[in-house]
C-alpha cells in the first residue's frame, strides 16, 4: 500500500531538511561577504570589519565542530567571497556594459565570474587553514587562518598581475591597527586584523562546543582575549613618524579636475575643447606645480593644436611645471616599431633644452591596457579606445621640481605598494608622490572612494605625501599620515590648490616590503601544521 495523503507532507520535510541545512550555513557565509563590502568605502569602519570578521570564523569553527571537512570549510569562505567581491566590485559592471557597449548579461555574468575567481583566495585559505590545524584547538585555528588569508591575499595580489583591489587591510584605516601599515604594509594590517577578529570570536563564544564543556574553556577564552587586546592595543605605540623626516621646501601644486564624460572623452570636438579648458586652469595657476589627470590628453603631446600649445609653453617658461597625463610613443627596448605608453609628461623651464622627462605606466590593467593570451574575443565585445600599450621601465627617476622629488604612478598602479617602493630608494629617492587617474569608467560608483582609500594606504606604508589628480574625482592632496588635507567634489570640474611637504628616509615596509608579510605568514602556517603533527603524534602514543 502506498503513502497516504496523510504521510505526504512528512515525506516532503524529510527531503526538505537536510538540504536546507546544507544551504543556511552557506547562505549566511554569503551574508556576511555582503556585510565586509560595506565595511569598506565609502562606508567604511574598522570595527565593523573586526566584527564580520569574528563572524565569518565563529561560523567556519562551529561547522568544523560539526564535523565539516576542511573542503567544506574552504565552501563556506567561497561563498564569503562572493558576497565580499560581488558587492564589492560591482562598479565593473560599469565600465563593461555603460561604457564599454558590452551587452548586460554578459557584463553582469563578467562581474559574477570574476567575482568567483577572487573568492577562490579565501576558499583556499579556510581550506588550508583547517587543514593544517586539524585536531588543534581554537587558538591554533585562529593563527593557522591568519597566515593562510595572508598568503590568499598576497597571491591574488600577484597571480595573473595581481589584483588586491578590497585587501583585508584598506578596511582598518583611520583604526588602530593602520598603524602597522608603515612596518609591514597593507597585508601586514590584514594579517593583524584577521588574527584579532578570530581571537576575538573565541573570546566572546569559545571554540567549540567541545572546549566549552572542558575545564580549559575558561583559561583558553581568557589567553584569547589576551592576545586580542595585545594586538588591538599593541600598534598604538608604534610613531607615525619614526622612520623618515621633513626634506626641502613645501611645495605648491595645483590639482585639476577636468570631469570629462567618458562616452565623450575621445570625440575631436570634445577633446580640443578639454585642451582648452585645462590650458586656461594652467594659465590661472600660480604653483609651482600643475597636475592634470591620466588622458587628459587623448593624444600625443605633438599633436596639441599650435595656440594651444604656445600658451602652456609661454607659462611654463614663467616657471610654472604642468604635469599632463597623455598617450606618447615608446620605441621597445630591443628595438621595433614605436608603441604607445600610458604617460606622464613634465614640461618645465630648462635652460639646457633637456628633453622634458617623462614616466610611463609600468603595470598596465589587463583588458583596459592589455589582452591577456586568449582573451581577445572578450575585448572585442568592448568599445574601448587605446586598449594595447606599451609597458614603462620598472626604476624610472622622480621629476626633480621646486626642491622635491615628485615621483608619478598611474591609475590603479598605486595599488601595487611594493613596486611603488622603487622610486623611493637612494639618495634621488622621492619626497612626494603624485598619482594621475581617469576612473570615469565607473561613474558614480564606489570605486572612486575606494581608490582614495588605496591612496591613503600607501601613504601610511611610505610616510610620503601623495597628490591625486584624477578626471571625475577623487581629487585630493594626502600627507604622510594618510589624513587628507584637501579635496575636490566628485564630477564638477574644479581646480584645487595645495601646499605638500616632501620627507625623505624609508620605513620598514619601504626597505623591505611585502617580504615581511610573507615570511610571517609563511611562519605561522608551518607553525600550525607543526603544532598539529605534534598533537597527532601524542595521541599515538
């Protein structure tokens, strides 16, 4: 006889059940990506960040206590990463569909998979971590996760170029943990910050149901807390200005803000009258120093329109720098047909007719810059002009103006902390930094006050000042100690005039940079895995 009518709904939860339990740890993981993106700009707050973090490792050790296998647990932190780089980096969307002409679904479904390729990192650090740590107790577990997500956030930061975008770090700014920024950079501070959230989180609840139920719960909770209050408190008495000191006259520089719309940025019309606008801010200026955005130029400084540029000369020569961010031709080292380089041209009076130096962006975006092997008919699907350039040397010197050594980047190049640590080595060394940036292919979004977070970032690691001069925004002037000391409303087109003081000496994180972030995760995963061998090997006997 088959089952009743009364038997069926009965049927149904049993089916029901399991699956949902299977689905609400994951959905939550997700939740709780979704809740670190806000933790970042514009929103932006390092305790809440401490907060999801505690979250998310509460979550991975009561699976763990439940029987979880470390793949599972790698699961969950996927599932993290979605939520975290979904909302994260949705401004991607942006530039593909809005600007670049690629048809919705596609761009949504690029945003998605690129999202799924970055949440492989945390995926393999939970899954390492858990693996190494197996049979150890919360604590363990905790170090054990702090050196796996770093070694996971150093290799996305290098893997395929890298991208770091989002790094744990960028979150604890204006917390007391940035303060480590200057000794082992942006990776040191995430390090710092996942260790002190999931000591935090064996604080508050323990570690597993099993510890609670021992008489070691209460010493193990109270070591935890211990060490999160030393690591919360302990970078409070690092000096923010230990390592490097004032060096020449402060300097005079006028940041120019065009607001270009980038769907009318390459129009001849449209860029003669750019020209034009920014020759008259140029005029106006009484710095030493004018700064105009990348492209502000659309194409080589050759091709400007003959008034126009007589009248930037004529000022130049009344002792007025201008830094232009333009396209200019590069021939390859090895010989070859000229390419063209994405650019930061100087001009300035020089009595000796010196060519005018110039800086050409070194780590160029793959996609925007470059086509990465493979991905040709992806691009192809974009609309997007200059799309292949030629890479700039990896030392090239600072611009020698007004006392300082103003050393350029271009664009996302500033997230990349360890190679901006070459311009700023040897006694030519830089004084200032100055980054040039057109993130108008991302319109309103928060990609603009995430990059000025990356910005502030480098110049806690550096202890240099940095200039921003960008098309949309963030335009602003940053000291040394990561405050910003000026800035300009996002999409007005706006000049801002500022005074820097370049500083010379090198910080910990600038002699050595991210190899100290390395070998301390390095360290504390082969310290877990020892720690769990030893236990393994006790209890055999």
């Amino acid at each position: 006889m088959g089952p009743t009518l009364a038997d069926r709904p009965r049927d149904r939860g049993t089916h029901v059940t399991p699956m949902r339990a299977r689905l609400a740890p994951l959905a939550l993981a997700f939740g709780l990506g979704l809740a670190h993106a806000s933790a970042f700009a514009p929103l932006s707050h390092w305790a809440w960040a401490l907060a999801v973090l505690a979250a998310l490792f509460a979550l991975l050790r009561a699976r763990a206590a439940r029987g979880a296998t470390p793949l599972a647990q790698g699961g969950l932190a996927f599932a993290f990463g979605l939520g975290w780089f979904g909302a994260g980096l949705a401004w991607l969307y942006v530039s593909m569909h809005d600007y670049g002409g690629m048809p919705a679904p596609m761009a949504a479904a690029a945003v998605v998979l690129f999202a799924a390729y970055l949440s492989l990192y945390p995926a393999a650090a939970a899954w390492l971590a858990a693996s190494a740590c197996a049979g150890r107790g919360p604590i363990v577990h905790a170090f054990g996760l702090t050196g796996a997500t770093t070694l996971a956030e150093l290799a996305r930061g290098t893997v395929f170029t890298g991208f770091p975008w989002l790094a744990i770090g960028y979150a604890q700014l204006d917390g007391p943990l940035d303060r480590l920024a200057p000794l082992a950079g942006v990776f040191g501070v995430g390090a710092a910050a996942v260790a002190l959230a999931a000591l935090a989180a064996v604080a508050a609840v323990g570690g597993t149901r099993e510890v609670v139920r021992t008489r070691d719960a209460v010493r193990t909770r109270g070591l935890a807390a211990g060490l999160a209050a030393a690591i919360a408190f302990g970078p409070l008495a690092v000096p923010r200005d230990a390592w490097t000191r004032p060096a020449g006259p402060p300097l005079d520089v006028r940041l120019v803000q065009g607001n270009v719309a980038q769907d009318m940025k390459f129009r001849p019309d449209r860029t003669v009258a750019a020209m034009q606008d920014y020759a008259e801010r140029f005029e106006a200026s009484r710095a030493t120093l004018t700064v105009l955005p990348e492209t502000a130029w659309t194409l080589p400084w050759d091709r400007t329109p003959a008034p126009i540029a007589e009248r930037i000369l004529a000022h130049v020569m009344r002792g007025h720098a201008l830094a232009i961010g333009l396209p200019a031709f590069v021939v390859p080292a090895g010989g070859g047909e000229p390419a063209l380089a994405n650019s930061v041209l100087l001009l300035r009076a020089d009595p000796y007719g010196a060519p005018a130096p110039r800086y050409d962006k070194r780590h160029l975006v793959p996609f925007g810059e470059f086509v990465p092997w493979g991905f040709g008919w992806f691009v192809r699907m974009m609309n997007i002009p200059l799309g292949d350039f030629a890479r700039g040397d990896a030392h090239q010197p600072p611009f020698e103006i007004g006392g300082q050594r103003v050393a350029f980047n271009v664009c996302y190049e500033d997230l990349f902390g360890d190679e901006l640590r070459a311009s700023l080595g040897g006694e030519r060394g830089a004084t200032v930094l100055a980054n040039v940036s057109n993130i108008a292919w991302f319109g309103r979004s928060h990609a603009l006050p995430q990059h000025l977070a990356i910005a502030r970032m480098r110049t806690l690691e550096t202890s240099r000042p940095m200039l921003r001069a960008t098309n949309t925004g963030v335009t602003a002037a940053i000291d040394a100690d990561g405050r910003v000391l000026a800035r300009l409303p996002d999409h007005v087109a706006a000049s801002l005039d500022v005074r820097v003081q370049g500083r010379t000496g090198l910080t910990p994180f600038a002699r050595a940079g991210d190899a100290i972030a390395w070998i301390g995760a390095l360290a504390l995963v082969a310290a877990c895995a020892l720690a769990s061998r030893a236990g393994r090997a006790g209890r055999t006997r």
